[in-house]
C-alpha cells in the first residue's frame, strides 16, 4: 500500500506562496486518486484538493480555487499542492492522502501522510 510523507510547510507572511510536496512511496502510485486536507485548530478537517490517478482530472475547494492548483509526476511519485496568494485562513495543518476512488473523500483515503504546518501570517 502507498505510503505519503508531506514536506514543505512553513511561516509565510500573507500574500506569499508556498508549495507543498506529497512524495509516496510504492509501486503502485498511479493507481491512487491523491487529496490534500487541512485541518485548523478547533475546525474540522477540510477538503483542499484532488487529482485522479492518472492526474487528469482535479478538483478544489471552493475557498481555494484559482489559489492552488495541484499537480502529480507519476514517475516521480510526487504530488504537489502549489499555493499563491496565501491568506492567513489559510493556516492549517495540511496532510495529503491516497484514495482508491475518484474524487476522493476522506471515507475512501485508506493512506494518510504525518502532516505538515502552513502559518501565514497577517
């Protein structure tokens, strides 16, 4: 089964972009719809973004679109979230996960990586 370790998070001043990688491990990669989810303090966990196995479709969050656009290299076995005009609602914990099924819910993401830290500051 895939396994998903998160990097690139940070402190980032309003306005700043910041991207985040997803980086899997596995032979079966391509096989898998990938999802990014945030998670702020005291919230739920949201949907942010998804990307079909084979990376030609997506989907975002409304309160995301036309701000960060998600992209996969298969052979690389690397997701991307790449995020502009970052705002500070935008501060969350931001885990990408792996999903048998397009698009993905959190029901059907059977792998989750460890998380990675987005503050933006005002």
């Amino acid at each position: 089964q895939v396994r998903l370790v998160e990097s690139g998070g940070g402190l980032v001043q309003a306005g700043d972009s910041l991207t985040l990688t997803c980086a899997a491990s596995g032979r079966t990669f391509d096989a898998y719809a990938i999802a990014w989810f945030r998670q702020a303090p005291g919230k739920e966990r949201e949907f942010v973004a998804a990307i079909s196995g084979s990376g030609n479709s997506t989907k975002s969050a409304d309160s995301v679109k036309g701000r960060f656009v998600i992209s996969r290299d298969n052979a690389k076995n690397m997701v991307w979230l790449q995020m502009i005009s970052l705002k500070p609602e935008d501060t969350a914990v931001y885990f990408c996960a792996a999903s048998s099924w397009y698009p993905p819910v959190e029901s059907t993401c059977d792998s989750w990586g460890q998380g990675t830290q987005v503050t933006v500051s005002s």
